[in-house]
C-alpha cells in the first residue's frame, strides 16, 4: 500500500453535515406528533367527535390509504419544489390538520382535518428518507438509516406516554395540543435549520416519465399479486390502532394505558431485530413473509383466546417477532422487482400493500367494533380477532400458492 492509500485508510471517516441532523429531529418530532395522535385516533373519532364505529371505521381507512398513497405523488412534486419548501408545506399541513382536530372536532370537519394531514405527510416522508440519502457520507449511508430509523422509534416512545398523561390529567381532545406543538417545532427546524442538500439536486425525472414508469410496474402481474396478498399483514397491523383502543377501553379497563401496551413492539424490535434476523437469515424473501404473516395470524388469536391485559402484552411481543421475521426482506424483495436503474420508483411502491391493508382494514374493524364491541351490550372479543387471525392465515394461504406458481428471483441470504 502506498504511503498516500495509507493516509486515507487512517483518515477519520466524514462527517454527516448539519441538515441530517436537522432532518433527523423533524423527524422525531413529526412521528412524536403523529403517534401521540393516531394511537387513540378511534377513540377521538368516536367520544369527541361524535362518529359511530362504522363511520369512524371507514375514516380511519381511509385516512391510512390517502396517507400510504400520497408519498408516491407528492414525493416527485418535491424533487420539483425542492426539499426545503415541500418540508414548510407539509408541516404547515400538519399543523392546520391537527389544529382542525383540536378546535373544529366536527363530523364535517375532522375529515377535513385528516386529509391535511395525510397530505402532510405524503410531503414529508419522501423528503426526510431522501435527505438521508443525499447527505449521507460515502459509504456512511446504513449507519445515516440505522440513525433515522432510530429517530422513528424515539418518536413513538416520546408521544405515546405523552399522550397518555394528557389524556388522563386533562382529556382526550388535547393530546391534539401534543402534536400541535411538535408540528410547529418541526416547521421552525425546516425553515431555520434544514438546508437544500446540494447532492441529486436537480435530478428529478419528468412527471408524465415516472406516471408512465408507475404504470409499468403495476403491469407486472408477478408484483401487483405480491402487493395485493401481502396487504393481509398489513391489514393485521393496522388494528393495534384501529381496533385495539376500544377493545382496551370496552372489554378489559376503561382506565387502560393501551398507549402503553402498543410501547411493546418498537421496544422488542430495537433490542431483538439483530438476532431474529440471524436466526432468519436461511430463509427466502417470501418464505420469511409467509413465516411473518402466520405469526401475525397466531398474535390476533392470542388476543382473543386471552382477553386481559397479559394477554394483549402477549399479542403485541408476538406481532414484534412477526414483523421482525419478515421486514429485513421485504425491501430487499420489492427492488428484485424493478430494472437497473428503478429502485427508487419500485420502492415507492411498497407502500401499495399498507393503503390496501389499511383501506380494507378500517371499515373492517368499524363493522367488528359495532357488531361484536358495541359501547353498551354483551361482547364478543374472540370472534373479533378470530375473524382477524382467518384474514391473516388465508393471505399466508394466498402467499403460499404465490410461492408455487411465481419462481422467487435469487436473493442474498439476510444480513
């Protein structure tokens, strides 16, 4: 090695420059904001707004679906407008969406409200992923992921407690306040302290090219029937939100601290996903789905078989594990998928199965709520997440004669 190789294998390794960190704390404090809010959204829906649970339902789904969606179009208006400004738009959007939340939790206006927010966030997410993208060093980007993924988790382990104590000293309507604050400090870091990364700057590629490229993918029907099953593990996740707080609230403690119990799955994933995702490391991208869907499956009978509080502790460590099985390969699964060159645009996609899970899973869960978890009656909370674990064991069905007829692409064995 000569004396020159040297030096710059002894030389420090560069530094992230100040918009990651900015970036990194809007981060923070966009999902301590949204957290904080969607953990007891079904009960705001209902108690304060005055929805039923069937219409809470539908606008629970629906909020999800504009909200998985939006990225995938207002990501390429941000490569337009620049990340910067698109971030001064989707917090302003937060905070209009959370303050009509707050003041206005009217039945005509709360869905108002919602779509604010769902937009927001359609701005939001593509921008702060594609900062880390463009400031991170050479050969520094898993470390500059490893540090925003960090910044997600630390979210919701600030606003969950945090809502809980408001919802307890105060009320429920001002855990609204919560994500207030925390929106309008995000806007002040984006317009005071994020800088336009120079990096990729002006890259973007024509709407009308990217519109075209979105349709080709969804023409693959290999990835389209992927997106579609796969939507079942999705629809499973989303009822931790959906159905769970007034399960809680209904059948075991109207005092319980559900913001608490849903703590229970980012905490096993940041301390075990290193060992689960050893231990998984020999099986195919789709067998490691298949394995997580049924895991899934067997969380929503444990928190039928065992109404309590045990027991939901039980169901949310298990659907830890099940998230664990299967997300180091989803990603990787999904870019098999896409040309050289379409990474970025197939990664978008990914967020097709969480809409759909989400679109079905919120009317869903409002006609269970209001059939089998009325506010007043008898309850039946097997036959709800009974009917959950089926959805859940015949999308691991679906996924398994998927298996059969697509031949899976050869991947790399799991880091």
């Amino acid at each position: 090695m000569s004396p020159a190789d040297e030096r710059a294998a002894e030389a420090p390794p560069e530094r992230f420059p100040p918009t990651f960190y900015f970036a990194n704390a809007i981060e923070l404090f966009e999902r301590l904001a949204h957290y904080g809010m969607y953990v007891g959204l079904s009960l705001y829906l209902t108690t304060v707004v005055g929805f039923g649970d069937l219409e809470g339902g539908f606008w629970l789904g629906n909020f999800r679906l504009v909200g998985s969606l939006a990225p995938i179009p207002c990501g390429a208006v941000a490569d337009r407008i620049t990340f910067k400004r698109s971030l001064i738009v989707a917090f302003c959007l937060y905070a209009l969406g959370y303050l009509g939340l707050f003041a206005f939790p009217s039945r005509a206006m709360a869905p108002v409200s919602l779509l604010c927010l769902a937009i927001g966030g359609g701005f939001m997410k593509p921008v702060i992923s594609g900062t880390v993208v463009r400031t991170a060093p050479p050969g520094r980007q898993t470390e500059g992921f490893a540090i925003f993924y960090r910044m997600i988790n630390a979210g919701s382990v600030l606003g969950k407690p945090l809502a809980y104590l408001t919802r307890t000293l105060v009320a429920l309507r001002f855990v609204m306040l919560n994500s207030i604050a925390a929106s309008l400090v995000a806007l002040s870091l984006a317009v005071f302290g994020y800088q336009e990364p120079e990096r990729g700057r002006g890259e973007a590629a024509p709407l009308r090219e990217t519109v075209r490229g979105y349709g080709t993918a969804l023409r693959n029907l290999r990835f389209s029937v992927f997106l579609v099953i796969f939507a079942g593990f999705y629809f499973m996740a989303e009822q931790f939100y959906m159905t769970f707080p007034k399960y809680v609230t209904r059948v075991i403690d109207p005092d319980a601290k559900f913001e608490f119990i849903t703590l229970i799955n980012p905490a096993l994933i940041a301390v075990l996903q290193g060992v689960v995702s050893r231990l998984t490391r020999r099986l195919s991208p789709v067998g490691s789905m298949l394995a997580g869907m049924l895991i899934a499956s067997l969380s929503m009978l444990v928190m039928g078989t065992l109404p309590g509080l045990a027991g939901a502790c039980v169901s949310g460590a298990i659907f830890a594990l099940a998230e664990m099985t299967f997300s180091p390969r989803y990603y990787d699964y999904i870019a098999s998928f896409a040309p050289q060159g379409k990474a970025g645009m197939y990664m978008g996609l990914a967020f097709v199965p969480m809409a759909i899970g989400a679109w079905v899973g919120g009317p869903l869960s409002g006609f269970m709520i209001s059939r089998y978890l009325p506010a007043q009656g008898p309850r039946e909370p097997f036959t709800v997440w009974a009917s959950y674990a089926a959805i859940g064991v015949f999308c691991a069905g679906l996924m398994l004669v998927y298996r059969r007829v697509f031949a899976e692409p050869a991947l790399p064995a799991a880091a």
